[in-house]
C-alpha cells in the first residue's frame, strides 16, 4: 500500500500554512540557541497530519554512523563525543527517539531483523566504555527494505512520519543531502559534527520547544 495518498496539491497547501504559522516562532528559537537549523521554507515545510490530536510531542531521529557512533580506522566502534550524555539527557526528558539508517536490505526481512543483525555488528566490534543504548531506539529503528530506499531517497523519512505518530518529526545527521530531504518530507533538522560554537547535538530545550509548535 502506498505511503502517501494524500493529493500533491493539498499537500503543498499544508506545507505552506504550517511555514506560515511556525516561521515566526522558529526565528525566536535560532535566536534563543544558535543551534536550530531553519525547517523547509512554504514550498517544502510539511504539516503533520495528526499534530492536533497529539500536541505536545516530538519524536528524534538520528542517523548512527558518524552522528551517534565512530568506527576507528582499527574497526572498534564508540560513542561520539556528547552521545552518551544527550541520550541521557533525552531519556531523562521522556524524549522519544529512533533511528533512521542505511544497512544492507538483505540483513533481514523486516526492520527489527535488519535491526538485530545491525546490533551485533556494532556490539561486536563496541569499545566504548558504556554499552550503545539500544533499549532507547527499540521500536524506532529503521533501516531500508530494498536498494531503492536507502537515503537519500525519501522512503525511510515517509516511513519516520508514521512511527511518529502524528508528533513532530526531528532529524538529526551529518549529511547535508539527507537534511534536505528530511525537510522536504517536514522535519525539523539539525547538521551534527559543525564544532564550536555548535552545540553537538539540538539542545534538548530546543526539541521541548519544537514539541510545543502548533
């Protein structure tokens, strides 16, 4: 069944008046943090179809290699500077979070196989000195179906939109190509890696803030 069923004509109207309300309140939020990246303009900002029947909420993916994990050039595997403190400052927060990530479509049939299969591969080679915390992106992983559908292409977005159940969708990675595309879909983004004076990672203050859009 397709994703979308939605008329493209309507789709770009939600797009423009969701621009419309939140502009003004995005602005104060760069303002406030320096750290939030604008989201999609008229054109390409998208409303959440459910956002009313579930307001306050936000859910935050993140993408897993060179955003939440390093793989030293020896194959040992470790959290980023900052990880481990954001996602526990997230878990403390009661911040849902997942993971967006590409891995090979025949590690499994389904995403909580392709999951597995990628849990041991990074548990396997993980020299970090506290475990990856899996148990935080359980139900939120995923991952590819087919070559088609690895980013940038949009599928794994579409499909994030849906496990957020109508809550506002972040998206949080090092790849510029795929914050676009993420926009265009009606994420909230935000380019991890950029250094001083960018925090690591979108402050938790902000993600509340972004929850409480209309």
């Amino acid at each position: 069944m397709p994703h979308n069923t939605v008329n493209p004509d309507e789709k770009s109207a939600r797009h423009a008046r969701r621009a419309a309300r939140t502009a003004g309140l995005l602005a104060g939020l760069v303002a406030a943090s320096a750290a939030l990246t604008q989201p999609a303009t008229a054109g390409t900002a998208a409303d959440h179809t459910n956002a009313k029947e579930s307001p306050g909420c936000a859910v935050v993916y993140f993408d897993l290699g060179e955003t939440l994990i390093h793989t030293e050039d020896d194959g040992s595997i470790h959290y980023l500077p900052d990880t481990a403190r954001q996602l526990r400052e997230m878990r403390d927060a009661d911040i849902a979070v997942g993971l967006i990530t590409n891995v090979p479509p025949e590690w499994g049939e389904t995403d909580a196989a392709r999951a597995a299969k990628l849990r041991e591969i990074v548990d396997a080679d993980w020299t970090g000195a506290e475990p990856f915390a899996w148990e935080d992106f359980e139900g939120r992983i995923l991952t590819p179906r087919t070559v088609e559908e690895r980013k940038p292409a949009p599928a794994l977005f579409e499909r994030g939109e849906d496990t957020a159940d109508g809550c506002h969708a972040v998206y949080q990675g090092e790849t510029p190509k795929e914050l676009d595309v993420a926009r265009g879909e009606g994420y909230f983004t935000y380019l991890v890696g950029r250094g001083a004076p960018w925090p690591a990672y979108l402050p938790v203050p902000v993600v509340k803030a972004i929850a409480q859009l209309p």
